[in-house]
C-alpha cells in the first residue's frame, strides 16, 4: 500500500463529502443549461449517463465529455453544459418537473440525445478546506483501463437505477453511492503519475510533525505567522519543522504557506464576488501592494489583471 492510500485512509475523516443531486436532464437538439457561482465549500459535478456534451467556461478552453464521464469542478464556478457543437444556442424547450425532491428536465418535441445527473458536493469537515484550496480547476474521471472503467461504469449504473424509479429511500441511497464514487474519484486523482499539489498536502496532513502546523494554517491562513511562531505552535524546533516539511514536501513551511494564501486568493479572484483589499487581507498581505507582487511572482500577472481575464 503506498504512503498516498495510507494517508487517504487515515484522513477519511476529514474527507467526507456529502452529494447533493439536483437535476436529472435529459435533452435533445440544440440545449443549453447555466450553472451559477457556489458557495465555499461546495463544488458542481457532472455525472455524463449517455450522450456527449460540452462545458464552457469564461476563459478557459472547452471541456467535452462522454457517456460515463464523471466531471468535478471543485470550486464551484460559474459555467454553461451545451449540446456538443451547438454554440450555446437553444432551439428547444425544456419541461421541468419535480420528482422526489429532484429536479427533471427534459426537452419537448424532441428525442432525448443526451441524458445527465446534475449535482453539487458539499465538502463537509472544515479541515478539508485546505484539500479544496490544493484541487485543480477541474478533475474528470475517465478510466483509461477496462477494470477501473468497469468498477466505476457499476457504480454509476446502482446510481441511474435508483434515481429510475420512484422507490422509498431512492435518493438518499443514490447519494450515498455518490459519496463513494467522489471519494474514489479524489484517490484516483492523487495517484496521478504527475502529482498534483493536492497529494502534497495529504502528505503533510499525515505526517506526525506537519499535520500541527498544517491544522494551525488551515485554522488561521492570514495570521502573520513566522518560522519561530509556528515552531512553538507545533512545539518542535525550528530545525525540526522545516526539516519535517522539506522531508514530506519538498519545500520549508513558510514558502508552502505563501503558495496555499496565493492559492486561496488566486480561487477568490476567479470567483469574483470580493474585492481586491478583502481578497488580499484574507490572503495575510497587510496592504493591496504587497500582494499584488507576491501574486505577480507567483503567476505572472496582477491579481487585478487575472480577475479581469475570468
């Protein structure tokens, strides 16, 4: 078993997300549907049952999918579903209707070309913030071997059943096998050949030493913490604290720290519902100066420059 899965194991408490099934769509022709902005914390997904789709996003190239595909936008941004090839124009209507809590949507006069689970996942330990704050902009689950893609083919089908007929408990079970295919989902993505930044923080919230400092980061991200401070926080030595990170890391604890505030604020930005000063002083910088040329350094472009380009 590798230090990854261990980890994972271990901080099963702290990864519990909760799916919260919204939508079933099932549309034919030319369609489009808008998602909006979600709340900290909370992400969209895309469960793709048949058909082929497209995703738009401000800025950003377009994302098309496929019967089986399983789309996460950890971030919860704004962003359109299409017909594939159809440019966001609409030449159908929809009929919604409410079945068991959930919303169906489907287009009239027309065959159904296209069927999806439409949803958001509630990260719900605070400790998972950090977890969030490390995800990419997006995490698709597309199995490229025939066993994984039949272990998660399985779980989609128990899902599609459920949510098919109007059974007592049907929802509540479908989100609970959601659970399990999103938990899934995170390992899979952490077990990426090229490790993504999300792996390094399981590592550090697994690790003996890391983990005190990390939960007093995550507690207070804009405290104007130094190396001496968070060494007491942890009660080891300086010498032991930065070791401890460059061990499991790779890097010491004070440029970690400044890469997760960049990070924190580069998601703020992308949001766009705060502004610069509020976005800077929740990222530690004690003026709107200093963090524009930490965020220049680290990405190349002003934090004004980069709300702006979303």
């Amino acid at each position: 078993m590798s230090t990854e899965e261990d980890a994972l194991s271990a901080l099963a408490p702290l990864l519990r997300v909760k799916p919260e099934i919204e939508s079933i769509c099932r549309f034919g022709g030319e369609w489009s549907s808008a998602h909006g902005t979600e709340p900290r914390s909370y992400a969209h997904f895309h469960i793709v049952m048949k058909g082929e789709i497209a995703l738009e996003r401000s800025g950003r190239p377009q994302l098309e999918l496929k019967t089986g595909d399983v789309l996460l936008l950890p971030h919860g941004e704004t962003h359109v579903v299409q017909s594939r090839g159809g440019g966001g124009r609409v030449n159908q209507k929809s009929v919604r209707t409410r079945r068991d809590g959930i919303r169906v949507q489907e287009t009239s006069g027309v065959e159904p070309t296209v069927e999806l689970i439409c949803g958001r996942l509630h990260f719900t330990e605070a400790p998972q913030n950090l977890m969030i704050a490390s995800l990419p902009d997006e995490i698709m689950l597309r199995p490229e071997n025939a066993e994984t893609a039949a272990r998660f083919r399985s779980i989609i089908e128990l899902i599609k059943a459920e949510l098919a007929q109007p059974r007592l408990g049907a929802l509540a079970i479908a989100e609970d096998i959601a659970s399990a295919l999103f938990v899934m989902m995170l390992r899979t993505h952490l077990e990426s050949p090229e490790e993504p930044e999300s792996a390094k923080v399981l590592r550090l919230l697994s690790d003996r030493v890391t983990v005190k400092a990390m939960l007093a980061l995550i507690r207070a991200p804009s405290h104007p913490w130094s190396l001496d401070l968070l060494s007491r926080q942890v009660a080891v030595s300086r010498a032991s604290l930065v070791r401890a990170f460059r061990e499991v890391a790779g890097v010491g604890p004070m440029a970690f720290l400044s890469d997760f505030r960049l990070g924190l604020a580069r998601r703020e930005l992308r949001r766009g519902l705060r502004t610069l000063d509020d976005v800077a002083e929740e990222a530690g910088y004690q003026s709107q100066a200093a963090f524009s040329r930490a965020f220049l350094r680290r990405y190349g472009i002003r934090p004004g420059a980069f709300r702006s380009s979303r």
